[in-house]
C-alpha cells in the first residue's frame, strides 16, 4: 500500500500555487511543515496516500522524473476539467487537454499538467454513471 508520494521543487511558493488550485476541491488539506507542503486527506476510510511537496534534502535542485507521474481521482468528467483549468491558471502548464483516450479504457477521462517544477500530474475519472469515450 502506498503511504505517501513527494515531488521536489525548487519554488515551494509556486508549487503551493499550483497544487492549492486543485487538491482542496479533491478533499487534501494542506499542511506546512519546515518550509515544505503537505497534503492530506483527513478523516478518510480507506489508507489513501498523502502528497508531500518538498524541497530535496540533499540540497541539490529538484528535477521531474522521465515517466513518472502523479494521477489524482476526481469525481466525474466536469471537475476534471474544471481542476486542468484552475492548475493552468496557477502556473501549471498543459501536456494533455481533459478528455478520452483511445489507449485507455472507455470509461477513463483525463486531463494532464505539468507543475512549475516540471511534474507530470493526471487529473481523472472513471465514473461508471458518466457517458463514456463511446457512448
């Protein structure tokens, strides 16, 4: 089971920016701790992973991994788009519009970004009471 997931950032200020724009509104509340930023889900029923924002501690600049990114659930297709727009309007910059996939199953919607830092981050749904790519 996945605990937590951290990125790093070089402008904690900017990626507060940008993570703020969106995680709220998926239920994390954000937590400051020694500079660095902490969101979490409280109160939740299952053990869902936090997501920590934070400075490298071995001081060297932060960098986005090649093939690594962060996937957040949202409740149907609206609120992904409006969270892509809110996060482009925060610093985010766009590596996907919100919409269907032919790669991904029917259900899946998507919408990618990239954090100031260079994160790549997935907003999604699979609501099963949604339209689907094919329907």
């Amino acid at each position: 089971m996945i605990a937590y997931v951290t990125v790093g950032a070089n402008d904690i200020a900017r990626a507060e920016r940008f993570y703020s724009a969106f995680l709220p509104a998926l239920g994390y509340r954000l937590e400051k701790y020694h500079g660095d930023l902490s969101y979490t889900l409280p109160n939740q029923a299952a053990a869902l992973p936090d997501f920590y924002v934070k400075s490298p501690y071995d001081g060297c600049p932060a960098s986005a991994g090649n093939g690594v990114m962060v996937a957040f659930e949202a409740n149907n297709q609206e609120q992904v788009r409006t969270l892509h727009a809110a996060a482009l309007d925060a610093g985010g910059a766009d590596e996907g519009q919100p919409g269907f996939r032919d790669s991904y199953g029917p259900r899946f919607y998507v919408g990618y970004l990239r954090d100031p830092q260079g994160n790549k981050i997935a907003l999604f749904s699979s609501n099963p009471d949604e339209p689907g790519r094919d329907g």
